[in-house]
C-alpha cells in the first residue's frame, strides 16, 4: 500500500510539475501584439482587438464568404456605423466564438452578424476537446512559435497595436463567371446541421443575449456555398432559436448579383462590385433596425475618417491596375 502511495504522489507531483510547466510556456509563446509577425493567426480579423474600446458597433464572423461580402468602411462612408468584419478562411464555429468573445471584451455591439456558410463546417470531438485544451493551456495552439520568439516575449504583458485599416473586409476585383444552373432549386428539402454547430449557434446566441446584442444570421450570395436546402436547415434553426434571419441568395432584386462580373471565383465568393451590392442592402438594413448611431462627425471616431481615406486611395490605386 506504501509504495502505491509512493508512486501516486510521485506520479501527481510529475503531473502538477508539467501543468505548472506548460502554463510558463503558455505565457511565453502567447501572441503579444496581433500583428502577423508577432504570430497572431488571421490578423485582420483580430485586428479588432486594438480597436478604440466601445466604438465598434457591429461585428460580422464566418469564413471567407464574410470577409469578401461585407466592406465595413462603405458602412461607415454611407450610414456612419462601425462595422468590424471578423471573417477567416474557413473559419469554424468554435473560432467564431472565441473572435466574438475577444470583440466582447473591449466592446459593446448592438448586433452580431453570422454569415451561415461556418455553420456547416464540420467540427470534431477532437476539434471541440482540443479547442477547450487550447483555451486553458495556449502552448498547444502556439507550439509552433518558437521559431519566432523573441526577447519581449518573456515579458507576460500584451499589447495590441495592429490595426487593419480595412477593418477586416478583402478586396478582389477579379472577375469569373458563375455558372448558376444548379443554384437555387426550389425543394423542401433540408441539409443535417450537425449537433456540435448546434451547440456552438445556441451558445453564440445565449453570450448576445446576455450582452444585449441582436445576434442575426446572413447568408451573403453564393452560387457555390448556397442552395435552398442549406437554407431550408438555417431557416428552420433561426426559427427554432427566435434569431432573425436574413438570405441574400433569394432577394435577387434587392442584391443584384450579376453572376457574370459580381464573382472572382466563379461564384464561391464575390469581388468588390457584388460586396458593394451586399453592403448597400446591409446598411439599409442596419439603418432600419433603429438600434444604431450615425458617429460621423463625432470626433471621437475622426480615425475611421482617416481609414476611410487609406481604403478609397487604396481600392483606386487597385482599380487602376486592374
């Protein structure tokens, strides 16, 4: 009985021992800026964390179909609303949950808007055990940045200093035609929406509810992501979880998506010209909610002014070479 003790407490002082360890790690390998070379994976879409605190007014999260459709600084040029697009390439409910948190830290957003093509990315058991893993000890998700290290990263303390003039949204001005025979049938059929989503979509929900944000599901155009019985499952879910739903696939007269010029890919995601169609029907939606302020002119924002006059000079100069 002795030596099982022995070898118990041997075994718990080892374990308490690497814990202890791995936490040091942790705090060393964190990202302590979110600039890409500090490690900070999806820049642009954490680009929010060194946003001005309590100035963001709407945060846009899913994969890359976000980032392409919605241009935050046309949101502000035509309704004076701060929109932060937190789009990442396949981005997966459980990082839309952890960007949606980091953007509840400093902020205070009337609506959060999920583009619905994360929603069918599938996530594991071992994706959702690993993800928990991460969030308590972050060594297992920087591992990989001790090729970076560097002597301020012994320093515990962060400081985010990158900023996205963009504010998340990313340009293509290529166009590829779409081919749209198989785009969007009428049927009653439904896709499976698996149990995990599910969870990720009512837990989302219940963190707006309990910060007052109006969560909102958007489908932004897509002739390959989208079809009706994607939709059919969203609408079926938005209804069950009392969350407004909005699908711009089937408002063909409100978003005029020209399937011949409006895509860069052939309709997996559209160029600017559709993005500026999407976020044309966006700002008068969110001007029509009532729950947001026009800030132009309020000097508290003047750097979403100056932003503005990088995005214009940039999208010109790109035009100009396309």
């Amino acid at each position: 009985m002795q030596k099982f003790i022995k070898h118990a407490l041997r075994d718990i002082l080892f374990l308490a021992i690497l814990v202890v360890l791995l936490l040091i790690l942790s705090k060393i390998v964190i990202p302590k800026d979110n600039a890409p070379e500090d490690g900070m994976p999806y820049a642009s879409a954490n680009g929010i964390l060194s946003e001005q605190a309590d100035t963001i007014d709407v945060v846009t999260l899913g994969d890359s179909v976000c980032y392409a459709s919605f241009i935050s600084l046309r949101l502000w040029e035509k309704h004076g609303f701060t929109v932060y697009n937190c789009g990442s390439s396949e981005q997966k409910l459980d990082y839309s949950e952890e960007l949606l948190e980091k953007a509840f830290r400093n902020h205070s957003p009337r609506i959060v808007i999920l583009e619905t093509s994360a929603i069918f990315r599938n996530i594991t058991l071992d994706e959702v055990l690993l993800d928990q893993a991460e969030k308590i000890l972050p060594v297992f998700s920087f591992h990989d940045r001790w090729k970076t290290l560097r002597t301020r990263d012994l320093d515990f303390s962060v400081h985010y200093t990158y900023k996205d003039y963009a504010k998340g949204y990313q340009f293509e001005d290529e166009a590829k035609a779409a081919d749209t025979d198989f785009y969007i049938w009428e049927t009653t059929d439904t896709v499976y929406i698996p149990m995990q989503n599910r969870s990720y979509i009512k837990h989302i929900k219940s963190r707006c509810d309990e910060k007052g944000s109006r969560l909102v599901l958007v489908s932004a155009p897509s002739t390959v992501n989208w079809n009706m019985m994607r939709h059919n499952s969203i609408e079926k879910l938005a209804e069950k979880l009392g969350i407004e739903y909005i699908d711009m696939n089937l408002l063909q007269k409100e978003v005029p998506i020209d399937w011949e010029k409006d895509t860069y890919d052939k309709g997996d995601h559209l160029n600017y010209s559709g993005a500026e169609k999407v976020t044309a029907y966006l700002g008068e939606y969110l001007e029509k909610t009532g729950l947001l302020t026009d800030h132009r002119g309020d000097p508290a924002y003047q750097q979403w002014d100056k932003d503005l006059e990088t995005f214009n000079r940039v999208i010109k100069e790109l035009l100009a070479r396309a």
